[in-house]
C-alpha cells in the first residue's frame, strides 16, 4: 500500500468513478485504474464494484476509506509543519462550523486570518453537530466549532467552549401557533429538523427532549433538511415549526418572513465549543485560525462583561 494508491482510492471515491478520479489528479484513466488494482491486490480484497451510475464502494472499501483519509489527512499536515518551520504559514484547512457558529463566531477570525496569511486556503464544512464530529474523526476536518451537550460522543475529541447556544421556535409569520406561549400548544404541530431525531441529551434530539421533559410524546418531525437555507425557506412557506438558532430573526435577514415564539419554557442547553481529535495535534494553518477564533470569542466576551448596563 503506498501513498499513490490512497489518493488514487479516494479519488475515485469522491468524484464518483475512475474517469473523473484520473480527471481530477491529472492522470491518465489507465494509470488510476493500475494504481486500484494493484491496492486491490496488495490488500487481497475488491474495493470497488461497477454500477450504472460509476463505481460503489464496497464494505472494505468503506472500511479503507476511512483510514486513508486520516492517512491522507496527516500527511498534508506534515507536509504543513515543515513549509511552516521554513517560516512560510500556507495550504489549506478545512473547518466545520454548525449555522449558529458560523454566523456569530467565524467572519471576523475568517477576516483576520485571510488579512494576516493570504496563502492559506479555508474551507467550511457546515452540517448538524454529529456530521461535524464524525468528519473530525475521519480526518476530513482539521477543528469544527459546533454544538455539544453533555450526551456527545466526545470519548476521542477535546473541546473548548465558546458560547451558550442561542435556540428558538421559528415559524412564519401568519402561522396559526405564531401567538403560542407554552410548548402545550405545539403538541400537534410539525417539525423540520436536521436529522431523524436521535440519542437523548445530543444536539439533534434537543426537541425531542424538550418534549420529553414535559411529558409530552415525540414531536411529529414531518421533513429533515441538512441545509439551514433551504429550511428557513420552507419554514417561510408552510406551516412547519423550526427549533433553530435564535440569530436568523435577530439580524434582520428573515425578520420579514420569520418570527419566533415568545414560550414560557426554556429549550435544553447546548454550549457552542470549539473541537479538535485529542491525540492529534492541529497543523500550523488550523492551529492560527483555532487560536484566532478563541481569542477573537473572548474578547467579545470581555466587551459585552465590561459594558455599561443600558439606563
């Protein structure tokens, strides 16, 4: 198994068939196809089968796939640590940022660093908080600032909090349940959310367990949508409820088509915390841009403590 065969797997992985791999990395299709093979064979097991759509990874192609990014992952950070050690900070870094964070957290540390290293690449990765953590373990992502409860799966991740989470009901403006004061009144209503509900006390099941703690039955979760665009859309345009970041009605960009709920019951906590793999030091790149969010969050947290309380 070399290097070669691992970017040649995930090539074809990722751009979904051996032509657009070859494409891609800039080889001919007969070479990728050799470099397969020959991982194929030094492994002793098929990665890959042919289907009309291009190629479907096998269960030891998912299970290689996994570890050849990390492989893949640690290299390009390698490859970082030395160009750094030159004295040069560039490359690239991928980030996952929940809406909430990237919203409040991430622009102006995003300004900076692009200020101070214009030759590092960044890419941000948005999704629910548990497609987050899983793309850190598979080493598709250096950090992701993101939400974590007390019932994350955090056993191989550190984290560092940033902030509390700022949830609310969002619903559009003329819904029948727009003028509702308690979770009472939601019990018939229904649901987007970003993922099938999950394990009690995660970030996904925060409205599943705030029934729960009132002793109400599952709430009805009628359509799940990863992106938070086209969700506000949908919550816009129909009679579903949204338990979403408070910051889309806030900001005036949906403030038009959204409002949220005045309820009397608080929604169940979860800490806006920024999270890296523990055993696996940051590169240089993602090492500035992490300590550029954290210090950027604490001086916000140090003007809001130090302002004057309004007459």
């Amino acid at each position: 198994m070399t290097l070669d065969q691992l970017r040649a797997f995930v090539a074809i992985v990722e751009h979904g068939s051996i032509r657009a791999g070859a494409r891609s990395l800039g080889i001919a299709q007969s070479g990728l196809t050799q470099q397969l093979r020959r991982l194929e064979h030094s492994l002793g097991t098929t990665l890959f089968v042919r289907a009309s759509s291009g190629v479907v990874l096998t269960d030891h192609g998912h299970t290689l796939l996994a570890r050849a990014r990390i492989i893949l992952g640690e290299c390009h950070r390698a490859e970082q640590e030395f160009s750094h050690l030159k004295g040069e900070l560039s490359g690239s870094i991928s980030v996952g940022a929940s809406s909430e964070a990237c919203a409040r957290l991430v622009p102006a540390a995003l300004q900076q660093l692009r200020w101070a290293y214009p030759k590092v690449q960044v890419h941000l990765a948005s999704g629910p908080s548990a497609a987050l953590l899983s793309g850190i373990r598979e080493g598709r992502l250096d950090f992701a600032v993101t939400l974590v409860s007390q019932a994350s799966d955090m056993s191989d991740l550190s984290s560092t909090k940033m902030g509390d989470s700022r949830p609310a009901i969002l619903c559009r403006r003329g819904h029948p349940l727009a003028d509702a004061t308690s979770i009472q009144a939601l019990a018939q209503a229904q649901w987007i959310n970003t993922r099938p509900l999950g394990p009690s006390g995660t970030p996904s099941n925060r409205l599943g367990d705030w029934f729960a703690a009132h002793g109400m039955a599952k709430p009805n979760v009628a359509v799940t949508v990863d992106s938070l665009l086209d969700t506000l859309k949908l919550v816009a345009e129909t009679d579903y409820l949204f338990l979403g970041p408070g910051f889309v009605v806030e900001d005036g960009t949906f403030t038009r088509e959204l409002k949220a709920l005045a309820l009397r019951e608080p929604i169940p906590h979860a800490d806006i915390s920024l999270v890296q793999r523990t055993a696996v030091p940051l590169a240089p790149a993602a090492r500035v841009f992490a300590a550029m969010l954290l210090s950027l969050n604490h001086g916000r947290d140090a003007r809001r403590d130090g302002a004057a309380p309004n007459p």
